[in-house]
C-alpha cells in the first residue's frame, strides 16, 4: 500500500474552495495587463478595465476546471517520455533561479562554467527526473539571464526543464529554443519539454508579465506552474486555512486564466508559499508550517483535479550543515507522501536564493529514499512463509537465496557513496572524509562521468545561433566561452 | 516617570491612543516642540529600534510602535511647520523598473516612517525618471530603491546615472536594497549606501542624512 498524508478533511477541503471561489467572484482579481482582461470579459467575466480588475463567475470556474487536464506528460530533449504527472507519481527537481551559488562553502556570483557543471551533473542525478534552470549567471547582459540559462540546460543536459521567463520579451526565445529542439510547434505540443513557473502576486493579483506568460504558455501547448507565494501573517493570513483560501483563490484565477487561452492547456497546480518569520523578515521555505500548507493546497488541487506542485524539499541553511539536512529531508518525505506529482526544491539553500551542486548529489539521495518511502510496503512472495524460513534455518544465511536476488532491487534501496554506511573503523581507514567532502568528489566524479548530449550538431548549431542573436540585441556580440 | 519618558514607554506597548493623549499633554504644558520630538518620539522609537536589533521584540511590535508614533507626529505637525522645524528627512523610495517584489521595499518604508523620516512611496515599476523628478519637486535629499530580481538591478544603476548626468549626484543621494543586491554592487554602480535589512535601512539612511 503506498503511505499517505492528509491534513484536510472533504468538508474542510470543500470549505476552503467554495470560500476562494467566493473572493473570485465577489472581491474580484486585479490584474495589470489588458489583454488577458479583455480575454476574460470575452468569456463573460466582469471587468473595469480602468481598474484592472475583473470579477470572475462560477460558471465561468467551472468551465476551467471541466477542461483543465487531470494530468500530461513530460519528454527530455530526444524526446524520450520522462514524467507522468497523473496519480501521486512524484518526481524532483531542483530549486529554480538561484541567484548565488554555494563553493567550497562560500557564496558567490555564478558564471557560464558553474552552470555547465550543474547541467552535467544533473545528467548523472538518478532520482532527480527534471532539471530546472537552477540559478541564472552574471557573465551575460541581465536581459538574457532568464533565456540563457535555458539555452545552457537545453546545450548540456537532455531531462526536460523547469524554468521560466523574467520577462513577457524573454518568452519568444525561450519558446524558439525549445522550437529549435523539438523541430515543430506541432511536435512541441505533442511532447512538452519544459514547465513554465508563473507567479499570481499576492494578494489575489496578476501582473502584467506573468499573466501573459500564462496566456502564452497556454496557447503554445507548453505547461506551467502556478506559483502562488501567500506569506502567512504578512501578505496573507496567519492561520494555515487563511493562507489556504487565499493559494486556491490565486491558483484558481491562474487556471481560469489559462483555460479561457486555451482549453485543454496542462497547468500543474503548483505554489511557494511560506510563513512569515517576523523575527528576520524572512520566507523560510523549511518551516513546518509553510510544508503543510505546501502539502495540504497539493490535497486540494488533486480534489480539483489536477497534477500538483510545491517549492519544498529545500533549505534556509547558508552552508550544507546539519540544517540544510534536516529541513530538506522533512520537506520531500511530507510532499512524497502527500504525493505532489512535481517537487521542487533539490539543491537550494537560503530562501530559494543559492544553488549548491554538493547538496544535489546529497539531495539525489534524499529524493532517492522518499520515492522508495513511498511506494510502500507490498507483499511479494512472502505467502506462505514456511519455505523461507526452511531454507534460512537450513543455511544459516538468506544471503544468496534465489527469492533474495529476485526481491533485492526492488525491496532494498542503496544510496550512492555521499550516504555514509561504513563501519568506523573502515571511515577512518578510508580517510574519516566528511559528508562535504565526499559530495564534493561525487560532484566531480558525475561532472566527470557525464557524456555529451545527443541533440544533432544542427539542433546545437542553431541553439547557439538563436542565443547569440539575443545577446547581440543586448550588446554582447559572442557569448561566454564554453570550453 | 515624566511625559517625555512615558511617550517612550508608550511607544514600546504601541499604545497609540495614549501616545497622542502624551503629545497633546506635553504641547499643552508648553514642552518644546524640539524636545517632544527628540526625547520623547524618536528618542522612543531609538529604544525600539535598539530592543528589535537585539531581537527582544519583533516586526509587528516596530509597526505598532511606529503606529504610535505617526499619532504624535501627526499632532506635532502643524507646529512643526510654524516653528520651521525640519522633518528628520525625506526619502523618496520605491522598487526598480520592472520589479513587483514590494514587500521589503514596504518594510523599509514603515521603518523609516518610525524612524520620524518622511517616506514618498512610488511603489513599483518605477522609472529613474519619476525617481529623480519627485526627489527633486519634494526636495528629498535621499532616493532608496528596491531590487529582487537580477533582470531589474541594472535599472538601478540608470537612476546613478540620470543624477550625475543632471548634476545632481552629491546632491541626492542613493541607497539600494534587495536579496540580489550587495555593497560590492553599490559600489560597483556607484550608490551611496546599501542596507541588508529594515533596520539596517534606518541606520544607512540616517548615515545618509547626516543624523545620530
Ligand atoms: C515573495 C516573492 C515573490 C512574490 C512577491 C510579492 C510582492 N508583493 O512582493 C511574487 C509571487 C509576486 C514573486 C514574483 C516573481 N518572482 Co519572486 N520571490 C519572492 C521571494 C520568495 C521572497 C521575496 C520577499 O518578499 N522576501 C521578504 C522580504 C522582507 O525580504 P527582501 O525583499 O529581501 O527585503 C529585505 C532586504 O533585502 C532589504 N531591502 C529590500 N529592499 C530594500 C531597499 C532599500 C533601499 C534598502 C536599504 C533595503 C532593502 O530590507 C528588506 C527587509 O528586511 C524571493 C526569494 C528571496 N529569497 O528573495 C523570490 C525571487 C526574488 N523571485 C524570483 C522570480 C524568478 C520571480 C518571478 C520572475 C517568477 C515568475 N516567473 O513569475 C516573478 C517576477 C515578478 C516581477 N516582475 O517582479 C527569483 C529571482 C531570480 C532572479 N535570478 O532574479 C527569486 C530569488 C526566487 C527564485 N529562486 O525563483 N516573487
């Protein structure tokens, strides 16, 4: 049976959405862009557009959730089918858009070589389905920072990615390069290779580039993330069910928005929300109560019928200590048993805001025990019990039994070298080296190990050509060296 | 405990009725109205800022607390003008071009409002022009801006300059702010001042101002 968490109850759950539904349709959404307020007044939602607010309808919600998918796929850039985002599959992938990265211990500014060495790492990160564009770098003209980091990851890794735009602008090139890979728009939408993050602004909100980046998601077929962000106490209120209704407020206005652009667009509904810690004025994303709001908005976008999202699984630790353990580990074993189909947050420290390649390869392993975690405990040959253990009195040892090399695999996971299992005489024999030491050689052993990406040399060719006819238009005539 | 002192003390409960039931006692008695504002407002609000620094109190107690003080200032005002007392400072403040991220922007605000500086709040999206023109028609000798994201830190840099390039560097000053943002970036861009945090804010800007 696969292990399950749930914080609300159906009545509880329906309360909170009738009551989001309610501010929808009573206090309305602002939101900064007339486009996509004209596009709902076509579908019979109320708006003043001097006000940039429109109030949404039942039925026009309704309409939203009777097409919005229960569920899509996702395709790597060969297009090999890599996700199923349906059920309670879960799969990782690392926090997105770091502006820092953790070496050697110290923080610091990111460059096209710390970028090309996460995206070869990632191609060795078993548990890690996904990769996103994990931290953006400072050697390119801000205005492409969003876009290159894209490039990058399509160039040197090939599992689809978790990113997002900036910018309404950054949209084309981020679309051109996925069109660069896939060869059609056709084909493009027939096999997604990217999530596109979009944040609602709290409180019940849509800014001008966000809501047309849900607009221009939809009506490519590429699917996006809603990333509602209520900060309870603060930008939303503090108990936990407040800060509920106001994320399905928010994420239903988002599913509203991309349904009416394009019925049928596979949305996943997603969120970063976080308690406010009044003490530091800070978002901390390991906090208990922000992971079970986190869980509890998965519960009810799954009684919505959709696949499901959080920014959790990752720590505010500054370094890769004992905290950014703990936080981590607690934040994925709750969304993996709360089965949130796409779980961020591998690798991220410090409030979403710094990347450290060591902590994905101690993450991989985190990630690896959720998804043994949950898939549960099921009987195999385990009935009737007497000839097992016939043959484990007769040989003293199970060890090479032929049911234990038929269930070994499946039953046991072994967590790679950064996990330390050995007894201590043989630790200190083997050099005594520390959790940061050994991530540290694994990181080179993957960056290493990793082959180079099998998109045709046409397919890079003409990626290269498309970024660097963006960084022209921003004053940069090559882009960084990549050797 | 005299009045000037139960004002601090007033301040610290965020009892803002009592805070301006003080002030209008204090004006009545015929205090000064330098000396209601230094000792008992700001010098209260000094104590505050010391007790969150040192993580004795949080946010929620600062905002009541500056809450409070606004009553008083409110009432101190008028005779503030009459007097040709100045204001402790003005600060013209808002987020960079193409940055929503307010939140801390806001927080900056409200400390600074308790601090006794006076806050113009552009709020976000806002252009170097607009910054520059309003530090200019209100007389603010400090623009602050916020940044969150690394597409919109550059427009920071455009507010530096559109001041050299008017001759006004020197003149107002700039401080920035923001998780992306650091000194080395200040420096880098030519800014004044940065500040890690709210209160780190006050304490940069009142540098700034050139006020303890
Ligand atoms: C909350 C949040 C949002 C909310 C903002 C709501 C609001 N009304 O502000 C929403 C959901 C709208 C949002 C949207 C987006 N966000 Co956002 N967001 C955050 C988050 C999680 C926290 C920011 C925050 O409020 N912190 C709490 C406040 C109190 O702290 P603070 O802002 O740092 O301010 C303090 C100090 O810095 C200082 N300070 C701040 N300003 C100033 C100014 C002066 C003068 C001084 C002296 C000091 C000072 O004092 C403050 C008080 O202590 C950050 C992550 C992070 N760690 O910063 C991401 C983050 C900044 N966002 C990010 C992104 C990518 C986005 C989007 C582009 C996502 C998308 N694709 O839709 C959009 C952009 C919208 C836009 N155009 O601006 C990235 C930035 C990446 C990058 N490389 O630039 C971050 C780092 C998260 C991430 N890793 O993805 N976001």
């Amino acid at each position: 049976m696969r292990p399950a968490l749930t914080f609300l109850g159906d009545e509880l759950k329906t309360k909170i959405i009738d009551e989001a539904r309610h501010l929808l349709c009573t206090l309305g959404v602002e939101i900064h862009n007339p486009r996509v307020l004209a596009l709902l007044g076509d579908h019979g939602a109320d708006v003043d557009l001097s006000k940039q607010h429109v109030r949404l309808t039942d039925g026009l919600i309704d309409q939203a959730l009777a097409t919005v998918p229960s569920g899509f796929k996702l395709y790597d850039a060969i297009g090999r089918q890599t996700h199923d985002f349906s059920g309670d599959n879960v799969h990782f992938t690392p926090g997105s858009a770091a502006i820092k990265i953790l070496d050697n211990g110290r923080m610091r500014k990111p460059v096209t070589g710390d970028y090309i060495r996460y995206a070869k790492l990632m191609s060795g990160l078993e548990h890690i389905q996904a990769q996103s564009t994990a931290f953006i770098t400072t050697d390119v003209p801000e205005e492409i920072s969003d876009s290159y980091r894209l490039f990058l990851s399509l160039m040197y890794c090939e599992k689809p990615v978790v990113t997002g735009a900036f910018t309404i602008a950054a949209f084309d090139i981020m679309r051109d390069l996925q069109l660069a890979v896939r060869g059609s728009a056709e084909e493009l939408k027939a096999k997604p290779l990217t999530i596109f993050s979009c944040c609602p602004t709290s409180p019940i909100k849509w800014s001008d580039v966000t809501s047309q980046n849900v607009v221009d998601c939809a009506r490519q077929g590429i699917p996006v993330e809603f990333i509602s962000m209520p900060l309870s106490g603060f930008m939303a209120p503090v108990t936990l069910v407040g800060s509920l209704i106001q994320h399905t407020a928010e994420t239903l206005s988002g599913v509203v928005i991309s349904q009416a652009a394009s019925p049928g667009a596979p949305v996943l509904y997603g969120g970063s929300p976080a308690i406010f810690d009044i003490r530091y004025e800070t978002t901390p994303m390991g906090a208990v109560e922000t992971q079970m709001i986190d869980c509890a908005y998965s519960e009810i976008g799954k009684h919505l019928g959709m696949p499901t999202q959080a920014y959790i699984g990752m720590s505010d630790a500054k370094q890769l200590d004992a905290q950014a353990g703990f936080e981590t580990s607690m934040g994925a074993t709750l969304a993996a048993l709360s089965g949130i189909n796409s779980i961020s947050g591998p690798g991220m420290l410090d409030f979403e805001s710094c990347q450290s390649l060591e902590k994905l390869v101690v993450d991989n392993e985190i990630c690896g025990l959720t998804q043994r975690l949950v898939r549960g405990i099921e009987p195999r040959e385990d009935f009737p019990s007497t000839p097992i253990f016939e043959e484990l009195l007769r040989d003293k040892h199970l060890l090479i039994a032929d049911h234990t090399r038929r269930h070994l695999k499946e039953e046991i996971f072994f967590p790679g070298p950064v996990v330390d299992r050995a007894n201590s005489s043989r630790w200190h024999e083997e050099g005594g080296i520390t959790l940061h030491e050994r991530a540290a050689k694994e990181v080179e052993r993957l960056v290493a190990a990793c082959a180079p990406s099998a998109l045709s040399d046409d397919v890079t060719t003409e990626l290269d050509r498309l970024m660097t006819a963006e960084a022209r238009r921003f004053g940069m005539q090559s882009l960084p060296g990549r050797g | 405990m005299d009045i000037l002192q139960e004002i601090g003390a007033s301040l610290r409960k965020g009892d803002d009725n009592r805070v301006a039931e003080l002030t209008r006692q204090a004006i009545d008695a015929g205090m000064g109205v330098g000396a209601i504002l230094d000792d008992g407002l700001i010098g209260g609000m000094n104590v505050v800022g010391d007790l969150f620094r040192r993580h004795e109190i949080f946010l929620p107690e600062v905002l009541l607390a500056a809450r409070a003080m606004q009553k008083g200032i409110d009432l101190l005002k008028p005779l503030m003008i009459e007097e040709g007392i100045p204001a402790v400072g003005k600060v013209v403040i808002g987020t960079a071009q193409g940055d929503l991220h307010d939140i801390g922007k806001n927080l900056v605000g409200i400390m600074l409002k308790g601090a006794g500086i006076e806050v113009i709040d552009l709020g976000n999206d806002v252009s170097a022009e607009r910054f520059v023109d309003t530090a200019v028609e209100a007389g603010a000798p400090v623009i602050g801006i916020s940044a969150l994201l690394t597409t919109t830190m550059s427009s920071m840099k455009g507010v530096v300059d559109l001041l050299r390039e008017r001759g006004l560097n020197g003149k107002i000053r700039t401080i920035i702010g923001g998780a992306p943002v650091s000194k080395d970036f200040a420096d880098e861009i030519g800014a004044d001042a940065y500040g890690y945090d709210a209160a780190n804010a006050v304490d940069q800007v009142k540098a700034l101002l050139g006020v303890a």
